[in-house]
C-alpha cells in the first residue's frame, strides 16, 4: 500500500500519489452544520459505513471551507477534486503519464490518493460532472466501497478511515445527477448564508488590516441581499472589500475617500445592478415569474391595451 516516498504499490502496479491539501483556513460561525457533516462520517459500528453528503448552496458561502474544517476537526489529510465538465473517468482514478525515460508511470487522482491513505476527499462542484464520470464512482459510493481502473487494469479498495464528500453549486451551468448516483449521496446538508455576526468575523478574519467602518457597510449591504434573496455570498464581500482598499492605497497622492472607493468595487465586481439591490430584487422575482400573469388564448394575438381584445376591461363602457 502507501509508503513515505509518496508512491503505492497495488497489485503489482506502482502508483504515484498526489499531495494532500493545506489550509490554514477556519470555519466561523454555523456550528450546527459542522456537526452534521462529522456525524456523517461516524461508524457506530464495525459493520457500519460512514455517509458521503451532498453539500448544497450558494457560490461563495463556504463550502469547501466547511469539508477543510471537518477534515481538520478529524485530524486526517485532505484531498480536493475540482470537477469540470469535461472530467473523465480516467481524472478521476488513475492518469497514465509519459516519464522522462519512456516508461509508463501512473499518477493517482485526489481521489484515488485519498481512498488509499485514508484521508478525505472532496468533490468539489460535483454536478458540473457528466454521468459516465459519476457511473465510475457507483462502486465506492456503496458498501463495495472500490473502484476499478480499467487504464492500470487493477482494482482499487478504500482504507477503512477514508471519508468523502461532495459540493455543488446551485446555478444553470451544471448536469443533472442521475438518481442511482443521488441515492448514494446521503444526506443532504445546506450551507445558508451567515448571520450578521458571524460575516463580520468572516470579514474580519479574511482582511483583519480593514477599517472597521467600511466592514459594516459591507456586512449591510450583505445581509440587505440576503434578505432580499440575492445571491451575493461573504466570497463577493471579501473580493469588493480588497479591490476597494488597494484603490485607496493606490496613489497616495491623489487617495480615492473610502466611500467613493467602496461604491467603486460595487460596481466592478459586483456589477451595476447591485447598487439597487431592491431593484435587482425585482427585477429577479419578474424573471422567476413572481410577477407574471396567466396568459389567455387571445393574449397570444392582441396587446393587452388593444380595444379589440376580448378580455380588455374597457372602464369607459356605457352600462345598458
């Protein structure tokens, strides 16, 4: 199996590892949804096996540093897949690499790594991956618990501390998980945004050399969209607050006030709609079809304000 020099010997077929991920990074706030992914990942028995959840929820709300702090709280090494569109099955377990003497040599995935030290891997954004890529995964996600490499021709047990999860956005650009494959991703777990008190200790901890007062304005403006039911994420806060302060600090002799510095990084990185968020709100509840009214038969050939639709409430008709 896995030994120091950062290769693996299965079935007679040498396997090099990849590294482990290393975050200094902390989950603030939120306790409750923490707790949830580390009882997924308990056995309470030895026949018991631990549960691979489905983390769901907004970009930028945190869930990759959620899986860190689990990783973290259970003191195993971490291991991260980003899943693309185009990932193959071969990504995901073993890639054949040229090497500098000719030779074949085998490079073990995240994954892969993971289910052979027994660490944990995260998926990370795993509905951007297509179904024959998820089809390879079945065998691992069930009480086989294995996955089998047809490039390196060997099968592939997992450790018994090797622990899994998965990330997915919730926005248009992804695929549709199949339902053999959901059934395996148990359960699922909601990462919401956070409250007012614990996105000024996100801010603060991600940009501690920031004013206190333009924090607060930030931290408004947040959790104003998130009670409007926007999508703008501590991730958004965290990206206009840096681009707002190196504006500040850009020239020292012409220094940009803060406020104007601040309504500048709105608008680049969060667009110009943001600086209406009630507007935006709107304007997004219309596109959902919030707003909208059952079209009839006749809507489909006449304005609304045509005299000759036959539903038009004319209030200028004489009664007889």
């Amino acid at each position: 199996m896995a030994n120091d020099s950062g290769y693996a010997d299965i079935h007679g077929v040498r396997l090099k590892l990849a590294q482990p991920y290393v975050s200094e990074g902390q989950w603030i706030g939120q306790s409750e949804i923490l707790m949830q992914l580390l009882a997924c990942w308990i056995t309470v028995d030895d026949a018991d096996l631990p549960l691979t959840p489905r983390l769901v929820g907004s970009p930028g709300v945190g869930k990759t540093q959620l899986a860190i702090a689990a990783a973290k709280a259970q003191q195993r090494p971490l291991y991260i897949y980003q899943c693309t569109a185009d990932t193959r099955p071969e990504d995901l377990l073993i890639t054949p690499v040229l090497s500098q003497g000719g030779e074949i040599a085998y490079h073990a995935s995240p994954l892969v790594t993971a289910m052979i030290c027994g660490g944990v891997c995260l998926l990370d954004e795993g509905n951007r991956m297509n179904e024959k890529s998820w089809a390879s995964l079945a065998p691992l996600l069930d009480g086989r618990r294995l996955v089998e490499s047809i490039v390196a021709g060997i099968t592939i047990p997992a450790h018994r501390d090797f622990r899994s999860a998965v990330t997915m956005n919730q926005d248009e650009s992804t695929f549709e998980i199949p339902d053999y494959i959901l059934s395996r991703l148990q359960p699922t777990l909601n990462v919401g945004f956070p409250n007012k008190q614990d996105e000024m200790a996100i801010l603060q901890y991600h940009l501690p050399f920031a004013e206190t007062e333009m924090l607060a304005m930030t931290v408004e403006f947040l959790q104003h969209s998130h009670e409007l039911k926007l999508d703008f994420s501590p991730r958004d806060g965290i990206n206009l607050m840096r681009y707002a302060l190196k504006r500040m600090t850009q020239d020292s002799d012409h220094p940009i006030s803060r406020d104007d510095a601040w309504q500048e990084a709105l608008e680049k990185c969060l667009g110009e709609d943001a600086v209406d968020l009630e507007q935006l709100a709107q304007r997004r509840r219309r596109t959902l079809g919030g707003d909208s009214v059952p079209l009839g038969l006749a809507d489909l050939f006449f304005d609304p304000d045509d005299p000759l639709h036959p539903d038009r409430d004319d209030d200028d008709d004489e009664d007889f």
